[in-house]
C-alpha cells in the first residue's frame, strides 16, 4: 500500500553536524542545535528570576532646571495709578512649569 511518502537517503554528501559544543545529535537521529544568547542582566540562580527590560531612558525627558527664585527682578508692568500687571514662573505638575499672570488693583 502506497501512502504517498518518498523515503531520503542522508548519505556522506551532506554536511556533518557540528560538533563544537553548539549541537549534537540525539540517538534517535535528530539534530539538535542549540544558540547561545548572552544573558544582558546576568545570571539566576535556582531560587531566584531575573527580569530584565529597558530602563525606558531613551523616552524619558530630562528633569529641567527649577528656575531660580531668588535675584530675578520682578516682572510687572504699571497699567495705571492703581493697578499693575506681573509676571513669574513657578514649579508645575509633573515636573512643568507654570507661569502665572497677576492683575492688581488698589481700591
């Protein structure tokens, strides 16, 4: 009965598996090949699990300067006899900063 498989013959003509550490063959002919990755994080031990990932630096914004509080002169505008306009940055949410507008008025 013809089940429709051709039988290969592995000769001499094929390449020989390598044998330098990386793969061998099992008994019951099947090659096994094995790839060494280089662990980045380093080695576990039995009791222990290594989890590695990006830090995330390359998507990360860098920490501006808070800007300087003391020396800066005031900024402010004189709109009248009794009123001013002014102007100043202060430390924000999430690390932004804010800046304020303040409309003074004397009665």
């Amino acid at each position: 009965m013809d089940d429709g498989r051709i039988p290969i013959d592995i000769t001499e003509e094929h390449a020989p598996a390598e044998t330098g550490g990386h793969s061998f063959v099992r008994e019951d002919g099947t090659l096994v090949i094995e790839i060494p990755v280089e662990q980045p994080c380093g080695e576990s031990s039995e009791r222990e699990i290594v989890v590695c990932a990006s830090d995330g630096s390359e998507n990360r914004l860098d920490t501006p300067e808070p800007p300087p509080q003391a020396g800066m002169p005031k900024a402010e505008v004189l709109l009248g006899e009794n009123s001013k306009a002014g102007l100043h940055a202060q430390p924000g949410r999430y690390n932004a900063v804010e800046a304020v507008v303040t409309l003074t008025i004397a009665f």
